[in-house]
C-alpha cells in the first residue's frame, strides 16, 4: 500500500509531466488531488497552498465551479485556524469569479455564503453572517426544493447564528423549519433531528421556558439511546443536558437521578450539550 509521501511523489511526476505537455487541465486536477490529500492529512498550511493552485488552473481552464470550491475549500480551512479576514479575502476571490461568468446562483456559491457566514459569526458580526447565510439559504431553496438536508442545515446555521445574537425567539424559529425538513428526510429518530432537538432545548432554556426546554432535551435523549442503546458514553452529555434544566426550576431529586444515569456512561461534565456552534456547515464538495 502506497504511503502518503510515495503518492504525494508520484502526483508531483504527474503534474510536472501534465504541466510539460500543456495538459493543464490534468495539472489543474493533479494539484486538486495533492491539497485533498495535505487537508486529509491536516497540514493545511501545505493544502491551502496547493488549493490556491488548483484555483488557479481551473479558472484559467474555464472550470469556474471547481475553481470556486477551491478557494472554498480555503475558506473552510482558514476559518479553522482562525485566519478570518484572510477567509474573507479567498472567498471573495470566488464571488469575483462567480460575478465574472454571472453566475451567482449556483450551489458552490452557496457554499461560499455559507463559509462567509461562518467567519462573520465567529467574529461576532451576526448581522452580516445572517445576510450570508440567507442568501446560501434562498439559493439551496431555489435549486434543491425545501425538503433537502441542505435547506434544513441552513435553518440550522440562522438558527445558531440568532442563539449566538441572544434573539432566542428567532433561533427557536428557525431550528422548528429545520426539524420538520429533517424528520421528513432522515425520519423522526435520526441523529439530524437529535441536533434538532438539542438546539431547540438550548434556545428555550435560555428563554427560562424550561418545560419546553426540558420536554426537547428528553425526546433528543431518547431518540439517542435508540440509536446506540443505553450504554452509550456519549449518553452523558444528554443526560446531563436534562439534569442541568431539572436543577434550574429546584427538581434536585430529579437532577440526582439523571446525574446518576448519566455518571456510568464516562467522564461526568459540566455545561449543557450544543450542536449550536459557529464552524457548523464545513464544506462537502
């Protein structure tokens, strides 16, 4: 079996012999291949850089979409680093191409909405992440119909964004448009529909509607252990998402014994249990 240095190697051959016969576009997907594999990797210093050449191939070759994936994909990766305003600037290296072909309707395009969302929230801009993320929204709704896990992560994403903002109302909003797409696509007792669940619990916890919150929590904890049984260490940041709510309205005796449920499942940790997080829609290409 070839080893990631062996590959790397022989990619590096084929792009030399590609790039010496005028083959760009085989160097294009050769330099595709090499960032793929320094991503899987993870050396993203060395993967952003050849991204950046792909990019740069593919565009000179008239393949604007796996173009602009790439300098998504740089996105993505810079966003993972923290390296924001240099995310900022690759992607708008793809909404330039976008605009110069006009086409900014695609699928692609969205996913550079979305990772422009992602890197405004993380900065705290919820305003603008929002505009981002609803434009990948309308986008995914135009081109795949509202019942696609797509549409439902991007309720997911404003969603998020509006729990990061504190308007709690909005994100419950959004989080039952994600649900309801979710147990149409995945059906009711899915691992989509527990992160449905789960942010849905947060939101009204955070409203203090903590019989809602609690009724959320406990249906994403049930759905869980039917999923991967009653043993399951991952159990425990569900139980104690439960525990958390029983100890805000004085249930003690209640909050004992979901600490006791959940204490054999590993190690015992504090703070509720969120999907709700800023990196929430990584690229899939």
């Amino acid at each position: 079996m070839a080893t990631f240095k062996t590959t790397h190697l022989i990619l590096i051959v084929i792009l030399s012999i590609s790039s010496a016969n005028g083959q760009d576009k085989n160097s294009a997907e050769s330099l595709l291949k090499i960032a793929d594999d320094y991503k899987n990797k993870s050396l993203p210093d060395s993967a952003i850089i050849y991204y950046e050449k792909s990019a740069i191939e593919f565009n000179k070759n008239g393949n604007s979409e796996k173009a602009i994936n790439a300098y998504n994909q740089i996105g993505v990766l810079l966003n993972r680093l923290d390296k924001y305003e240099q995310a900022k600037s690759y992607l708008g290296k793809a909404l330039t191409i976008a605009h110069a072909i006009s086409d900014t309707n695609s699928l692609a395009i969205a996913t550079s909405y979305i990772t422009l969302g992602v890197t405004y929230s993380a900065e705290n801009q919820f305003d603008q992440s929002l505009v981002y993320h609803n434009k990948a929204l309308d986008i995914r709704l135009s081109k795949q119909g509202k019942y696609s896990a797509d549409v439902a992560t991007s309720y997911g994403n404003i969603g998020n964004v509006y729990y990061r903002k504190k308007d709690y109302d909005r994100a419950i909003e959004a989080h039952l448009k994600a649900k309801q797409i979710r147990d149409k696509v995945f059906g009711k007792n899915s691992v989509e529909v527990i992160q449905s669940y789960t942010n849905l619990g947060n939101a009204y916890k955070e409203k203090k509607n903590y019989k809602k919150a609690l009724k959320s929590y406990e249906k994403a904890l049930s759905i869980k252990i039917e999923i991967v049984g009653p043993d399951n260490k991952d159990l425990i940041k569900f139980y104690n998402n439960v525990r958390e709510v029983y100890l805000l309205v004085g249930n003690k005796l209640k909050a004992e014994e979901y600490r006791v449920k959940g204490e054999g499942k590993g190690k015992y940790i504090t703070g509720s249990f969120a999907e709700s997080r800023s990196r929430c829609d990584l690229l899939r290409r």
